[in-house]
C-alpha cells in the first residue's frame, strides 16, 4: 500500500511533523534547565516510543543515556486490556538515577502509572515522564506528567510511532484512525 491509498485510512491530521518538532524544542529546552548539573536516563517504552525518542534525544543540547523497556496492554485491539506486561526489560540499574520515561501517548494511563511505580520502586532518585500526546477524557488513573506535547481528543490515533495491528507506526505526523479501518476488520 502506498501514501495515497493509505491517506485514505485518515479521518484528518492531529498534528503535523512541524507542529511535533516544534513542540519537541520546547520541552527539550525545558528539560535542560530543570536538570542542569543531573544526568539523564532517558528510559523509550518499545515500540510506540521510539520516534518521540529519537527526536526529543536529538533535541537536547546536552549528553544522555537512553535505554529501554517493552511492556504491552494494547494487543492488536483499540481498547486497553487494563494487564500491563514486562516483555522486555532495562539493561540498567536504577539506583539513585534520575529517569525520565519517554512515551508516545497516555490513554487511559494505565501503562505509565503502572511503569512509573514499577521504576521508582527500583530504588531511582526520580522517575519523571515525557509523553508526546495525552488524552485527558480517557484518563482511568491519575498519572504525575512532567512533560506534555500535546493534549488530544479521545479518538484513536495512530502515526509517529503509534499503530493499529503494527500499522502506521511510520506515518511522520499524528492523525485519527478513520472509523471504517476498524470496522472492517471486525468483519
Ligand atoms: O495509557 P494507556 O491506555 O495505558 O495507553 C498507552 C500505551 O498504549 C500504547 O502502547 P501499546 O501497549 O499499544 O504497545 P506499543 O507501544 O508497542 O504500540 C502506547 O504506546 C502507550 O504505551
Ligand atoms: N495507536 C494508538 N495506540 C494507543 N494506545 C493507547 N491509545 C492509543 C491510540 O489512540 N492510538
Ligand atoms: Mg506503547
């Protein structure tokens, strides 16, 4: 499938790869202050995570550690199962580091309240979180967000790292998942 057939599987774009960048700039000049003379590990949860990643850690003007954990509560579906899995965890000891979790999304929060607890119980001297987009009118749980992109909708969306049955990770900005995409494969 190409980029024309694929367009066709947008119900309209949230936010272009400028609107993204741009953001981006912003909280990496944020960040760089608030951790002036700390160093940094940045912890990208897989899969979603990495362009958010990849962007915001070339965004800093400064040296950083990245690492990274796989967890899942998604499946192929659009709704949260609610049972956060481990299936990849991080090669690094957390002991008084100061970790900052880099996400695509917070949906329900389910994923980030879960993760953040699970690392700041590993003994880290703090456990912040970077997300690129969050949906407010999805929230399940209160989840402590340092650093927000932008607040959405509660629409499903995909692009910039974000699929639907590991599609559409590669599209460059956010959009909506056009209703008929899901519902045929309910058929
Ligand atoms: O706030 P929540 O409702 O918990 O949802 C947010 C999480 O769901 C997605 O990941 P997913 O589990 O689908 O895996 P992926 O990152 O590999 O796409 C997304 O990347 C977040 O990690
Ligand atoms: N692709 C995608 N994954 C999600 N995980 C939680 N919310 C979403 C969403 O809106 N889109
Ligand atoms: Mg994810």
């Amino acid at each position: 499938m190409d980029l024309k057939d694929i367009e066709q599987d947008l119900a309209g774009v949230l936010h272009t790869e400028e609107e993204l960048h741009a953001r981006l700039e912003e909280l990496a000049r944020e960040i760089e202050r608030d951790y002036e003379g700390r160093s940094i590990l940045l912890v990208g949860v897989l899969r979603g995570a990495v362009m958010v990643m990849a962007d915001l850690s070339r965004a800093l003007r400064r040296d950083v550690e990245m690492d990274w954990m796989a967890v899942s509560s998604y499946g192929s579906g659009t709704t949260s199962s609610g049972v956060v899995r481990i299936l990849k965890d991080l090669d690094t000891d957390l002991t008084d580091r100061d970790v900052l979790i880099v996400e695509d999304i917070i949906d329900s929060g389910l994923t980030l309240s879960w993760l953040q607890a699970n690392l700041r119980s590993r003994g880290a001297a703090s456990v912040e979180i970077c997300t690129m987009l969050r949906k407010p009118d999805a929230l399940k749980v209160e989840v402590d967000v340092r650093y927000c992109g932008f607040d959405i909708p509660n629409d499903f969306v995909i692009g910039y790292g974000l699929d639907y049955a590991e599609r559409y990770r590669n599209l460059r900005g956010v959009a909506v998942l056009a209703p008929h995409v899901y519902a045929s494969a309910d058929d």
